[in-house]
C-alpha cells in the first residue's frame, strides 16, 4: 500500500479555509483519481507544524502514478488556491504496516 500525504505547513498570515477543504476539495481529488473517500484521511493540524493534512491511500506506486498523471490532476492542482495561499508539502510513503 501507498500514502501520498500532502501537508500544508503553518505559516504567518497565510489564510486556510477548512470548511471547503473538507467538503469540496478533498472530495475533489477522490473523484478525480478515483478512490474511495474512505481512503482519505483529513487532518485539522492543532499542535506541530502543518495547518492541515491529507492522506490518501492507493493499492500501488503504479495506481497513484496513474491518478496523478489523470486528466483532472490540474483540475485539483488549481482548486488549492480557492482555500489556501499556502504551498503543500507532498510526501508519498509505504505503508509498511
């Protein structure tokens, strides 16, 4: 299994509207690449260094290198500045257990 996390680290003035990543962003991205919204964990950051967080699980590097490379992948690129002037931080990882 795979993660792709995207993180948004807090920073000074920077604006971020939770209610509509929460309820049309993130629902967005899972449409788009086809998973599941069970297989997307949000994160509202309240202590540490990231504002918010989102992790998105895929069955393969090959299953996420497909969505990413999607049609609509630019769609949801350009949707982050209808919430956030912040710029994510992307990581992908195995899940290892």
């Amino acid at each position: 299994m795979i993660r792709l996390s995207v993180l948004y680290p807090k920073t000074d003035g920077a604006e971020f509207d939770h209610d509509y990543y929460r309820d049309s962003h993130v629902p967005l991205a899972c449409k788009t690449w086809g998973i599941d919204a069970s297989n997307a964990q949000i994160d509202k950051g309240v202590d540490g260094p990231y504002e918010a967080a989102v992790h998105f699980t895929f069955d393969s590097l090959e299953a996420l290198g497909a969505a990413m490379g999607g049609e609509g992948t630019g769609a949801v690129i350009a949707d982050v500045a209808n919430y956030t002037s912040i710029q994510p931080v992307m990581q992908t990882s195995e899940i290892v257990s």
